[in-house]
C-alpha cells in the first residue's frame, strides 16, 4: 500500500522563475499541478514540490520535516523545454521504438565540479536549487517522452499497418538518491535506502494514475561501461505509454501457465526457487506456492546456517519477506533477481513489513555486487543495471513487482558484450553458469565492506541462507567450487 500523504507547511524560497509563494492546500497521490512550495507528508517522509525555471517539477523527499527551505527558485534563464519525439512500431515484431532524436544535445560525461545532479552552489547553479537535499525527483531535461499522456494514445495500426506511428507522450523523471557526487546506492544507510523506496512508490502511485500510461518503470543505471554519462548516484522513471517487449513476453508466459496449470507463474517461481535452498524439491508438500495475500511459500528459515545451503542452489540471500536468486536461464554473468515473497503487482502493494525489511536486503545485494571482483586492496566497482518491473495496466493479477539486476563484467578484466546472436537475433550466451554465479554471490557475502575505509555491515541473522564464512574459513560453504573448463578459460 502506498505511504498515506497529507499536508504540511512549504517554505517560500527567493524570487526567480520558479513561483515559490509557499502556498499550501490539500493534495491527493494523484496531483501532479500542485503549487510551487508544497510540502506533502506521506507518513515519516515528507514531500515538497516546486518547479524548476523551464516549468519542469521538482520534488524533494526527505524523512521527516525538511531540514531546509526547499521551495529555493531556480535562478537559471532557462527556456521552456520543447522535446519532440514519436514511437514507431516494428511490423515484423510488434515492438514500439522511441525516435528522440533532440537527446543528443544532453549533458555528456561533465566535470564533477560541473555535475547537473549535485545540489546548487554559489556561482554553480545545477538542476536542484537547494543547498542540500536528501532524495530528489524531476521531470528530466532531456527526456525521450514527454507532454501529457492519455492526449494522443499509441494509435492502431488501421490505414498503414506497416509505418504505425505516435507521439512520443509520456514522463521521464530522475530520481537522485543523495547529494554525495562520490557515494553509490550500496554506500547508503538503511533509512536513506527506505526514503528511495518511498519516492519510487509515490512515483508509481502518480504516473500510474496518468491517463494513457500503461507501464511504470523504475530503474538505476551504474557506471561508464554501462553507458552511464553523469556519474552522480541516481536512477530514472518512465512513464511509458506502450508495453515494452520484454514485459508483453512475461505477459504471455504468465497466460501459457496459467493454463496449463492453474497457477500463478511467479508464485511458482519463487517457490521453487526458495524451496531448493532449503533442501526441499518444488513437488515438495511443503514447499507450496504462495499467492497475493497468502503466507510466503517453504523456504530457508530465518537461522538457516550456510551449511544447510545446497551447494546448486541459485537462492544468493532469503530474508523473511524477500527472496533474491540468480534465474535458471540467467542471460548475463551475474544476474539477480529479487523479489517479495508475497505476490504483488508494483511498489503501491508492498505492505510496511515488506517495506521495512527491504533496506537491508536491497543493501545487502548491491553490495555483494561490489565485491565480486575486488581482490586485496584492488576495488573494482561493478557496472550494473537495477531493473524494477511493475505489473502493467490490466494486468495486476498476474504480473508481479520484481528486480532484475545484473552486471556486464565477467571478470575484473573483461566485459560482457552483446555479440551477433545477441544483439541480431536476442538469443542470450552466458559465459558464466547460473549456480556458479550464485555460489560466488553467496562467497562474497561476509567479506567485508566494498569500499575499504567504510564501516563492515553488520551480519544479519536473518539472511544467513546468503552469507559466507570468515575469510580462510572453509567450515560453513565448504571450499570454492572448483571453475568448470569453460570458466578456467576465461
């Protein structure tokens, strides 16, 4: 269920572009037209919403009262954004593809000093006015969706099958998840991690509500091999007025299981997924498959000591609400999918018990990514994508909110990149087994922290299934699987 939002007192900024009059009244989940100044509370995170000197909104989150005025007026003399961009649909497919050809003038790789992302200083005014700020989200400046969604929908494909065309409406906003130019998602603290996830459930909420909006995406791009351009820890929502080609591919897998076996496909995923990390096989009569609103499935109990962990089992870590595995038929090297034991379509479903215990298990993952490839005082950072799917419009009872995260490096020294099959005909070749990743995602658990001169986290009985014994110690997991042929070889 999505944070209850009221209403809380703005403070007024200096003049500028941007009105900042402070003026306050009731808002609902759903108004994107509210007035610059604005603070909203949703429960222990306070909202404030104001807009940016080209009429784009900003809104800033913050646990709490806000700490500082952040109705600030953005100063800059920017003209009012003007993107143009359609969606054209591939005949032979069926997929839309967005042509936003005014995206090439974006802000490409700029010096720290010169981040669009870090809050303003005097004579550096950036994209977030305020001296500080804890989360922030904006309509991005160079988005390639844009105006007001529901105005001009994806047409059929009627008089022209073969040259289907739209205008490219929709919303593409930035989420920066702190004012640390240096610091990463993983570097985050459990409450900071919490207030993300409230933005991104307010974002959903709202985008979702949108009409002509069919998927809410949410995501997180890291790193330069990645194609990242600014460098500041932030992520981006889409509000996409089309389904995307891998959701409609679930949407019709989730539909072939149904029936042929009267069940949820993700449900019985999961099951399977958790039930094999506690020794039980998927036919097991207690490893049953959980429904939206029902008891999670069987799966590795809270003290589950790492022994107890089946050596081919692809569970890395198992928390009480969550559950986070690497896919039987992974397509990257390292791949992890994460999803809430109890089904539900999007972040708005998720109750306080999932919502709280989701810190220390996202935290716990992302970390675990960096220190797959650091060795001794070598840190090697791993570029990822953080992948949130959401349930599309009309299909919330079937689909279900999952992460899929995964990284394009297979070693500390080598890339991934997508070949002939993959990138021509999309057919996947993983130069890494599934149950090795998982195995090695297990290994780095308790090894420290990723970044060297940070605390180490605390160990969390409660994800046991996901930790490693002490560095020399070979009596929990036993000794490193030894590398097949095909991985000694790389």
């Amino acid at each position: 269920m999505a944070p209850t939002v009221t209403d809380a007192t703005g403070q007024s900024g200096a003049s500028g572009s941007a009105d900042a009059s402070g003026t306050t009244g009731t808002a609902t989940s759903s108004d994107l037209n509210a007035q610059a100044g604005t603070s909203r509370q949703a429960g222990a995170t306070t909202r404030t919403v104001t807009e940016l000197a080209d009429g784009r909104e900003l809104i800033y989150y913050d646990r709490g009262t806000p700490p500082t005025a952040r109705a600030v007026a953005d100063l800059r003399p920017l003209d009012a954004v003007a993107p143009s961009s359609e969606v054209r649909q591939d005949p032979m497919t069926g997929a839309w593809v967005t042509v936003a050809a005014h995206r090439q003038a974006r802000t490409y790789h700029p010096p720290a000093d010169e981040c669009p992302l870090c809050p303003s200083r005097e004579g550096r005014l950036s994209e977030i006015p305020a001296g500080d700020y804890q989360v922030a989200v904006f309509e991005n400046r160079f988005p390639s969706l844009a105006g007001e969604p529901g105005t001009h929908p994806v047409p059929p494909a009627l008089d022209d099958p073969l040259h289907s065309r739209g205008p490219g409406v929709g919303r593409c906003e930035v989420v920066c998840f702190t004012a640390d130019h240096d610091a990463s998602f993983a570097d985050l603290d459990e409450d900071r991690a919490r207030l993300v996830l409230d933005a991104w459930t307010d974002r959903t909420a709202e985008l979702s509500a949108l009409p002509g909006v069919r998927q809410v995406y949410c995501f997180e791009n890291r790193g330069t091999e990645i194609g990242v351009t600014l460098a500041h820890p932030h992520g981006q929502v889409y509000a996409l007025p089309f389904v995307p080609p891998r959701t409609a591919k679930m949407i019709d897998r989730a539909a072939r299981h149904r029936a042929a076996t009267g069940r949820n496909l993700f449900d019985d995923l999961v099951a399977a997924e958790r039930a094999s990390a506690a020794g039980l096989s998927a036919g097991s009569p207690t490893a049953g498959s959980p429904t939206a609103g029902s008891p999670t499935a069987a799966g590795p109990s809270a003290d589950s000591a790492p022994g107890d962990h089946p050596e081919n089992s692809r569970v890395v870590l198992a928390g009480e609400h969550w559950t986070a595995f690497v896919p039987f038929a992974a397509r990257w090297p390292y791949e992890v999918h994460l999803f809430p034991n109890r089904r539900v379509p999007d972040f708005t479903g998720l109750n306080e018990d999932e919502r709280a215990e989701f810190p220390r298990i996202y935290l716990n993952l992302l970390r675990r990514f960096d220190r797959l490839f650091s060795d001794g005082d070598r840190q090697v950072r791993a570029p990822y994508i953080a992948a949130w799917h959401q349930a599309p419009a009309g299909h919330e009872d079937e689909l279900a909110l999952h992460l899929e995260l995964f990284t394009v490096r297979r070693t500390a020294d080598k890339l991934k990149y997508l070949a002939g099959t993959e990138s021509g005909m999309e057919a996947f070749m993983n130069d890494v087994a599934p149950e090795f990743a998982a195995r090695r995602l297990r290994e780095v658990g308790q090894a420290g922290p990723a970044n060297p001169t940070g605390p180490a986290p605390a160990v969390d009985p409660a994800l046991a299934v996901g930790q490693a014994p002490a560095a020399g110690s070979t009596a929990a997991t036993g000794p490193t699987p030894a590398p097949t042929a095909e991985e000694a070889q790389r």
